[in-house]
C-alpha cells in the first residue's frame, strides 16, 4: 500500500503560511530523487524527480523491492542497510549509479532513519554532475561559436588562392605530358576537395537571426525516420516512445530535421550490423532554466528529446570534446556533424548533452516550447 505522508503543522504564529502544507508536496517539489523504503526495503514513497530518474511513474515503482531498481551489489543498498542497523543517518559521494533505466550517472547519496518508523528510511539521490553538463553546453557553444570565425577566415583566405592553384592547374594540364597529366589532375581533385570541406563550413559563419516558427517535433523526427529507414539505417530496429501532447517547439523546422538526421546518421553507424536498435523518445520535464547570451532573464527548456543507440558507446578520451570541430571516430569522418548539432542547438537557445557506456549511448537535446501553448 502507498505509503500516507503526515502534515508538517506550520507555526501558528507565521503569517505567510495560511494553510497545513502537506509534506508529500514538499517531496514532490524537491529536484532530488527520493525515495521511502520500509524495513523490507520495499519501496513505499517515490518523488517527481525519482520517477524522472528511473523513467517508471510512481505507482509501479511504489510496493517493489528496492533491489529492482538499484544495483544489487552496489554500494547503494550497502548504505540504506547501514542507515537502518545504526539508526543514524549517513551520506555518500561519488557513487556510480549503472542500470539500464539511469544509464551511468554520478551521485551524492544521502539516506536518513525515520524517527517515528523503525527500520524505515528516506534515500535522496542528487546527480553530481548536472550542473557540470550544463557548464559543458555553454562550452560547446563558444565552440560552434570559433567555427563561425574560421569559417569566415578560411572562405576568403583558402578558397581564393585554391581557384587560381587549380586554374594553374589545369593549363599545365594542357600541355604536359601524360605522366605529368596525372599530377596535375591530383592537384585539381585535391583543391577541389578542399573547396568541398571549406563549404561545409561556411554554414557555420550563417550568422543571420533564425526564423522561428511553431515546429511539431514528432513530424521532424517522423521524417527523418523515414529517410533512415530508406537510406543509411536501413537494417536498424526503430522504437519510438512519445509523448503525444506535447507542446510545438519554437525553432526551424528545417534546422532540426538536419540536427535529428545528424543523430540519428551517427547512431545507424555506431549500432552494430546484426541487433541493431535505434531509440527515440520525446517527453515533457519542466524545470530546467538556463541564461541565454542576447535574452533578458533565463529560458525555460521543458521539451526533451532523446536518440539512443545500442552501439558500443564512446571512447573515454574523446568525450570531453566530441562537440569540437574536427573531431570523429570515423575513418572518413570530417568532424563536422556534431559541431554543426551543437550549433544549431545554440542557436534555437537549447542544451544537447550526452551519456555513453559500454552498449549504450543516449544524446538528449533540451528544446523551448512556443510560449502560450500547452
């Protein structure tokens, strides 16, 4: 049975509470994930953020063991076993949090005795790390943002003096010899490939204010799943788990069909050949505010879109500066499709940010929604 959370009585004497508060509103509003267990260590409370946290709704997780939603031999039942014996509260830091719900997260664990139930405990679970994300967004921003200055820099300064290289070329080309034909075509194909690489980076140096419209996130993604399943992911398993009352975004339609068909690209390729499976989910989880360089006060980014692939995730060292142009684990890969994400996602004032771990890795992409719709 739910668990029935007594009232916190108010000072009478205050004059800025007018009722009883109740303390299961209290929980509910608290961005750490909490959980009540009784002395089976089945669950008997469960919070907004822990249904966030392991993406079940309270009702199935309250009346569950514990066990089945931690890691049994994690240090995560260790510290509510000893909470309970001792009767004393007790905090750790640091702790991995692995399940295929969570994904790999970084927590500070705090779990206290309730007085007035023997054998029953509090468990709040805080991520680490979500401030430090947050931080790392910002960071990815002044990258696409440098992109926009070489982009700039390198049309005017590579581009041109390519044109008379290869224009040389192809004179001497005239009039060499065979042998000599054949040099003189690679400096043509070369040069050419470099014109190709500097145009696709101009779309960075594209500093014109984006033309914003309300955009259905579940057309964008229903288009470029077609294009996938027709083209390159053609051999890739698709499942889709939305949230069918969603609010439009406010952004480009265009912009984020190219950002979902960067992601979902980059996943078809990193799902193995055989099993491959490709995840996209859309959900609504307000409370997220971040400030925007050029916008009065923070704005909200309540529209969630996650791609997740089964893929073998990626690599530890180049975590740090996988939104950095020129950055790929793909032999013929320019480096530029996530950088390009990145700024795209800049630019409609969103946040991207990304989990990997061995068979699993998760690109989550926080959006705004049209002000005024519900």
């Amino acid at each position: 049975m739910p668990m029935t959370i007594p009232f916190f009585r108010p000072d009478p004497t205050a004059k800025t509470i007018g009722s009883v508060l109740s303390a299961e509103a209290v929980l509910g509003a608290l961005p750490a994930a909490t959980l009540v267990v009784d002395e089976t260590q089945v669950i008997r409370y469960a919070n907004n953020a822990a249904e966030q946290l392991f993406q079940s709704s309270a009702p199935v997780l309250v009346g569950g063991p514990l066990a089945d939603i931690l890691p049994p031999t994690g240090p995560l039942l260790a510290l509510v076993e000893q909470a309970a014996a001792s009767d004393a509260p007790m905090s750790a830091y640091g702790v991995v949090l692995d399940t295929p719900k969570t994904g790999v997260r970084n927590m500070s664990v705090h779990v206290a005795p309730i007085a007035d139930t023997p054998g029953w405990v509090v468990i709040s679970l805080q991520e680490q790390t979500r401030a430090l994300k947050i931080g790392q967004q910002l960071e990815h921003r002044n990258s696409a943002r440098s992109m926009t200055a070489m982009a700039g820099m390198l049309a005017h300064e590579v581009k041109n003096p390519l044109s008379g290289i290869r224009g040389a070329a192809q004179l001497l080309g005239q009039s060499a010899a065979e042998e000599d034909r054949k040099l003189t075509q690679l400096i043509c194909d070369e040069a050419d490939r470099i014109v190709a690489l500097v145009n696709r980076m101009e779309v960075f140096s594209d500093d014109r204010p984006l033309e914003r419209t309300p955009v259905n996130i579940h057309a964008v993604l229903e288009r470029v799943r077609r294009v996938a399943e027709n083209g390159f992911a053609a051999s890739i398993k698709f499942i889709e788990r939305y949230d069918p009352s969603l609010p439009p975004v406010h952004g480009s339609h265009d912009q984020l069909v190219q950002v979902f068909l960067n992601l979902i690209k980059n996943a078809a390729e990193a799902a193995p050949s055989k099993g491959g499976e490709i995840i996209l989910s859309t959900s609504f989880q307000p409370g997220v505010r971040v400030a925007v360089s050029g916008a009065s006060g923070r704005i909200q980014l309540p529209l969630v879109v996650t791609v997740q692939d089964n893929g073998p995730g990626i690599p530890e060292d180049l975590r740090p500066y996988l939104f950095d142009p020129f950055v790929t684990t793909k032999p013929k890969g320019s480096g530029l499709g996530l950088a390009l994400v990145a700024k795209i996602i800049s630019d409609h004032g969103g946040i991207i940010e990304f989990e990997s771990s061995h068979a699993r890795t998760v690109f989550k992409i926080m959006l705004p929604i049209v002000l005024g719709e519900s």
